[in-house]
C-alpha cells in the first residue's frame, strides 16, 4: 500500500515537472521550438489579364526555392485592387491578416498601413539580401518612415501610357498626339468619322484618365505640387485642366461604367476604338491575348506628358502578427530577388524593381519603358497609391462621382479644394 502512494507520488511530481518544463519553454531556445511554416497566405488582386500569370511565375520560383511551404494564393479580383483593399481592410480590422499583402509604395503604405501599426520594419532583411544596393534610391524613401523599411517593392509601373491601334489612327489620318490640343483635334476627326475615340472603363480608369490629364495640362511641376501643396486646386491651370478632362470625357464610349479595365483596353487591340489611357499591365494583357506590339497596338505618352515616367510601384509586406513569419520572409526574399523579379515583370507588364534585371528578356515596349524610367522626370501616381494617403484619394473618388453625373466642372474644383484641406497638405 505504501510502495503504491510512493509510485503515485514519483509520477505526480515527474507530470508537474514536466508541466512546469513545457511553460518555461522546456529548456530549448525559441528557435529551435518554432517549427518551420509549412505555408505562407500572400493576398493580391491579380486574378487575370496577364497579372495572374506574372505572379504564377513568381510562385514558380518561390516553389522551386521553398518546395516545403505552401503557397496560398489569396486573391480578390477587381483592377487596381478596388474590391481587394476593402476586403483586406476588414480582415485586417478584425484581427486575421495574411501574411503579406500587395501594397501601392507611396502614401497607401506609409498612411495607412505604416500608420496603423499593421506591418512589420523589414530593414534586416534588407541588409541579409543586399537590396539598398540594388532597389532605386528614388523608391526607398517612398516606403520608409523613421529610417525603416516597410515593403519590398517587385515592380515599376508606368501610369501615363496612351494605347491606341496603329491601323485606325492610320485609316483615319490621324498621327500619335503630343500634346493635350493635338489629342483632342484628333479624337474630333475619330468621332466624324464614327470611330470610338476613347476607351474607358468603371470609376477607378476615370480616376487614372483624370490623374493623367491633371499631369499633361499642367505639367509635371505643377501635378507635384498638387500633392505637395505648393499648386493651388483653385488655380485657373486646375480649372483649365479639369476643362481639358471635360473635352476628352466627350470622346469616349457611353457604357464605360460598366467595364474593367480589360473591357477598355481590349476595344484598342481589336479595333473598336482608337486609343486608351491605362497603365502599363495592358501590355501584359495585351501579350496575354496574342496581341503583337507595334502591329496590334502602340503606345506614347499621354499627351502632354512627353519626358515624364507617372509612376507606381507594388510592393509586398510583412503583417504584424502574421501567422507564418518565416515563411512570409520567404516569400518576400523570392519577390525582392532577381530570379523573381525576371520571372514575374516580363509577364506582368512592368519593368522590374530592381536595377540589375536583364532587359534581352523583355519585350519591346518594356524596354523603352526601363529608358524612360531612366531617364524620364519621375512623378507619382494618385489612383495606385503614391502621391495621396487613402483619405484624401477617396475624397477625390467621392467628388469625381458625382462629377461624372453632372459634368460640373464648378463643383468638381470646389470638391478638390476641400480634399486637399481636409485631408491633405492644404491645411
Ligand atoms: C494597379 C496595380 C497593378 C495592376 C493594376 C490593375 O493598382 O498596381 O499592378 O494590378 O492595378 O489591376
């Protein structure tokens, strides 16, 4: 009878320590207990149009690189990640993050996501991986706040692009325009002769339409200083600009609020509308339909806006409590990396981040797009994130609404000044 309390008393004191054991940590160093992620949640909105099959050949490498992780490609569709951010806004908000997310460089990251606490400094692994001697000086500071880094950027975009369809402007007479007045001279003789001037699609393509055409009437200088507060929105150039924008919404078809930006773009290459304003993943878009440059389509600057590269980047983020850090570094170390970033632009449509990409593995209209970013002045993006925090923009987006109801060119400045001193630099 004693010789079995004895036993019971041994195997209560061995269970309590290994109890006490297991909440100490059990005498391993964290590291050696964290067990490897076995899968990491990367959320975009490229779900089509060239954009899915870029980040395909991403995940290629990240799979060939990581063949024990699962890649869980979260997407939400909707161009220029419309639905996506509202989507991600809510998991966010209620504690559930991916473990990286697709992120415009710029005032999107740093006023929102930087701002609410939600993505993690990834200045370590930037050192591990070299990249501040690889990524554009000019895009370091566009994703950094207090001398972290945020975000690693994959790509350069080019907002400012006119597409238009060589045969038509050819059967019509008509030359690529230069300048905003050439551009509205010529979409008057497209409309004569019974020709869609102008491909558009749903709110946010208006937004980008518009951004461009603040760019072209004022010129660089001045579209800067509308971010920075140094142009007046009440100017007489503003009005002038939005007049400009008024003309050129006369061109263009009548059912745009109801495509996507492929709908818009894709009336280019098959002939039934002349141009389109839209960033450069319509050429990825354009490659994915079989489309031939400079035969199916060309391309310009928008006019007005010759020697100047409107641009965005997408960059992808470490979530504060994400569920698979490590493999989240993983992933982030395949989109900074050179073989991620040459599997993934050329498809996308975008040149790469990263300066030492091999230019013999894009395609035409990509490498004039890396000269002009070399040499181009560089401006931001409003629609994609660089030049305005999330408040601001969707000031705009509101006021831009109702603009397109009721063509007030009055109400719309007045709208944009209001913006700018609620919620931007124009206190
Ligand atoms: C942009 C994004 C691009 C492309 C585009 C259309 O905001 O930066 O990569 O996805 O939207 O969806």
């Amino acid at each position: 009878m004693i010789k079995k309390n004895v036993w019971k008393i041994l195997l209560a004191t061995l269970l309590l320590s290994a109890l006490i054991l297991t909440a100490c940590g059990g005498g391993t160093t964290p590291e050696e207990a964290a067990p490897a992620d076995t899968a990491v949640e990367v959320f975009s909105w490229w779900t089509g149009g060239g954009e899915a099959a870029g980040l395909e050949a991403m995940i290629g490498i990240f799979n060939t690189e990581y063949p024990g992780v699962e890649f869980i490609n979260a997407t939400v569709a909707g161009g220029a990640g419309t639905n996506a951010r509202a989507v991600l806004a809510t998991r966010l908000q209620s504690g559930d993050p991916p473990d990286s997310w697709q992120g415009h460089a710029g005032q999107e990251l740093i006023g929102t996501y930087v701002a609410g606490g939600q993505i993690e400094p990834l200045n370590d692994l930037y050192d591990a991986q070299g990249w501040l001697a690889v990524m554009p000086e000019t895009l370091i500071p566009l994703i950094s706040q207090d001398g972290n880094i945020y975000s690693v950027p994959v790509n350069i975009h080019r907002a400012n692009v006119l597409w238009y369809n060589p045969a038509v402007l050819e059967a019509n007479g008509v030359a690529v325009p230069a300048t905003v007045a050439d551009w509205i001279a010529a979409m008057d003789t497209l409309q004569a002769a019974g020709v869609t001037p102008l491909a558009l699609g749903e709110q946010w393509t208006q937004m980008h339409l518009l951004e461009t055409v603040l760019l072209g009437s004022l010129g660089a200088d001045a579209y800067d200083g509308l971010w920075a507060g140094t142009t007046d929105w009440a100017s007489a150039e503003v009005k002038a600009a939005l007049d400009n924008f008024v003309t050129i919404l006369g061109y263009t078809n009548s059912d745009a609020a109801s495509l996507s930006w492929q709908d818009a773009s894709q009336l280019v290459v098959n002939g039934d509308a002349a141009f389109n304003v839209m960033g450069d993943w319509a050429e990825g878009y354009f490659r994915e339909l079989g489309k031939v440059p400079e035969t199916d389509y060309g391309w310009a600057p928008v006019p007005g806006t010759v020697g100047v590269f409107q641009f965005l980047s997408d960059s992808f983020t470490l979530a504060v409590g994400a569920p698979h850090p490590a493999a989240a570094e993983e992933w982030l170390t395949v989109a900074g990396s050179k073989a991620g970033q040459e599997a993934f632009n050329p498809i996308k449509g975008s040149i790469c981040a990263r300066t030492d990409c091999d230019p013999a593995l894009f395609g035409v209209y990509l490498q004039s797009a890396m000269d002009d970013w070399a040499s181009n002045k560089v401006s931001g993006s409003l629609t994609h994130g660089v030049v305005a925090n999330d408040s601001w923009k969707s000031e705009i987006d509101t006021a831009l609404g109702l603009f397109m109801a009721d063509m007030n060119v009055e109400t719309f400045q007045a709208a944009l000044v209001a913006a700018c001193a609620s919620s931007g630099p124009c206190q």
